[in-house]
C-alpha cells in the first residue's frame, strides 16, 4: 500500500518471489494511476499468463503466435488435465479471455517500449484496432476491421434491468436509513457505486434539490467514478431520507463522507467496496434474489428511455463521455419496447387490417 492509501499489486511465482517482469509493469501502470480494480485485473491476468508459461516451461521473450494460441487454448479449457468435447461449456468466457489477451498485450507493450529485446515477431509495432500486436495475434482468433486482432467474439448481452417491484423490496429491506439512502440515489439518479461512495456533504444541495458527481483521485475508500461529472436532481424522497440519515445515525460525526461506518469498526471511515459487497449479499439473501449496485444504473436509464427522455440528456445524466456511449450500451430493447416503437409509429394498426 502506498502512503496515499492506495492499494498495489503484483504477481509472484510458486516460491512467492515477485514475477521481476510483470512487477515492473504493474508498477507503472499504479505509477499512472489506473484504478484499483484494472490494477487487479491486470495482476490476476498476467498471474494466469505467467502460470501458463512455466507450465509449459516457455519464455515470455520467446512466445510465438501458435504459443499464445496455446494459451487461449488453455484459459477456455475447465481444468488444466480436462479436454473440452463438443457442446461442453468453456472454462472462462470469451469476454474473460479477451481481457486476458489485452492484460498481455499492455504488458508487451511496455516492455518492448522500455526497449526489452523480444521475439521478431513481437517487434513490428504495426496494430489493428485500439492497440493490439498484430503479427503476434494474427491467426489466433477471428478477426475484425473495427476490433483488436485476436479477440473473440462475445455474444452481446443486454444489461440486467430490475423491476420496479424488485426496487422496492430492496430499498424495504433495509433497516438502517444509511443502507437506504444509498440505494436510493442509486436508483433515482443512476450513479456508479464508486460515484456514490466518493460524495462528500458538500455535493449535496439540498437548497436547490440536486445533487453534484464530481471525480475524484483522492478517496480514502479508494472509490472512483471515473472522470465524469454532473449536476443531477435530488428527488425529494431521496433530500428525506439525507436530513433523516444525518440527523439519526450520522449524527455529530465529524467527516467530510456522507456514507461511512457507523456500526463496527472504525466508526466515522468512508465506506468501501468490500461493505457494499457485504450490504449486498445479505440484501439478496432477505429478498430472494441476486443483484448488484449497477443494476441499478441499468434501471435508471433504461425507465428514463421509456419514459421518452432524450438519449442526450440521459448521457449527461449519467456521466458518459459521449452520446454514442450511451446509445451503445443501452440499445437493448425487449419484445414489450419493440412492439411500442412500433404501435407509435402506427405500422401495427394498418399491418393488422392488411392481413386481417
């Protein structure tokens, strides 16, 4: 952990003695700041791509294409001593892989930048797509003009949307009004839990009923919300159950945080992850089914849709770069979206007299 607060990580070998080069890398990328959870990706990866090369006692500098081939290979494979036969279900998924092979790519990348002497292969710096290594990955996988060679590809999945019944049995579960508050804004205003998890009293403007999401590098929970930000409206439950909070749990606590610890611990310290994931799984246990805190968001947004609101405003709303963003993620419609379009449109009515 550095003195900041923030946490590192690196990968070690199977006498937990740190892997020189993968530390080097990871080091650089916490140097430049990636978040917490790329950083652990990246660790997580590249332990996997390390475990594999001494399995098969290869060199990183040495790897060809038909090794990494290899290595996909062995990622989608259950177990290392399993065969896949035809209709079994991969050990890790596509998307799973995909990230893998980028955690790799990164890592070569700077290494053949910090002017490491590798493979011929590895040393056209041509690309395809965002970055990608395009003779080390050429004839791995499937390839794409838009993509990065050696992708797989990822059957699209639309985001998981709660219902409004569902909401509401989460927030009455809760018996603390902190809990509450929390998934409140969550679901009113659409906001990423890290977002949430970084809001100081000071966005919270009760005076003009809106609430500001302001990025931050600093929190000391380590909560980011990317580097979006927005002034969005405090609904008047949500302004409730805030004054309610402050004045019955949070009391004279003298902290800049509005969710912190208040029962256990060290009482005052912004809340974490780690207790919103706890919060969670005892949420889902008391209302009979799983959910995460993005679900939430996809709720928002995909309410706000229906509800006509333009796919402009919902981005601003919601903190994305851009519009394309928004209409990416968020294209999913399902039967009930598509037959409204539809009967708007007035095509169901003359459809039906035709064939009628």
């Amino acid at each position: 952990m550095a003195p900041s607060g923030r946490v590192g990580w690196t990968v070690v070998d199977a006498g937990g003695v740190a892997v020189a080069p993968a530390d080097a890398f990871l080091r650089y990328r916490f140097d430049c700041e990636a978040s917490p959870n790329t950083l652990r990706a990246y660790a997580y990866d590249l332990k996997l791509f390390f475990g594999f090369l001494a399995e098969r006692s290869l060199g990183w500098r040495e790897l060809s294409p038909a090794e990494l081939g290899e290595f996909v290979a062995w990622l989608r494979r259950p177990a290392g001593n399993v065969l896949l036969l035809p209709g079994t279900p991969p050990g890790r998924a596509a998307s799973t892989v995909n990230r893998a092979l980028s955690a790799v790519m990164s890592f070569y990348d700077f290494h053949r930048l910090q002017g490491v002497e590798l493979a011929d292969l590895m040393l056209d710096p041509l690309r395809s797509g965002r970055g990608g290594f395009r003779p080390l990955l050429a004839g791995i996988a499937r390839d794409s003009a838009r993509g990065r060679r050696g992708r797989m590809p990822v059957a699209r999945r639309a985001p998981r949307v709660l219902s409004l019944e569902q909401v509401a049995r989460v927030v009455a579960g809760q018996s603390r009004l902190r809990d509450r508050l929390l998934f409140v804004l969550l679901f009113t205003t659409g906001m990423r839990i890290g977002q949430a998890l970084g809001l100081r009293h000071e966005d919270v403007r009760l005076w003009r009923r809106e609430l500001a999401i302001v990025p931050r590098e600093d929190n000391a929970n380590g909560a980011r919300g990317k580097r979006g930000s927005a002034v969005v409206p405090l609904t008047e439950e949500a302004a409730r159950l805030y004054l309610l909070y402050m004045e019955h749990e949070y009391g004279l606590l003298d902290s800049d945080y509005v969710f912190v610890n208040l029962w256990g611990g060290e009482r005052g310290r912004p809340l974490n992850y780690a207790a919103v994931s706890r919060l969670v799984a005892r949420t889902s246990k008391r209302v009979g089914f799983d959910f995460a805190p993005h679900d939430f968001r996809h709720t928002f947004v995909t309410l706000a849709r229906r509800g006509g609101v333009r796919l402009e405003v919902i981005s601003r709303l919601v903190t994305h770069r851009s519009v394309t963003t928004t209409a990416d993620v968020y294209s999913h419609l399902e039967l009930d979206d598509l037959r409204a379009e539809l009967d708007a449109a007035g095509l169901l009515d003359p459809v039906a007299e035709v064939v009628g």
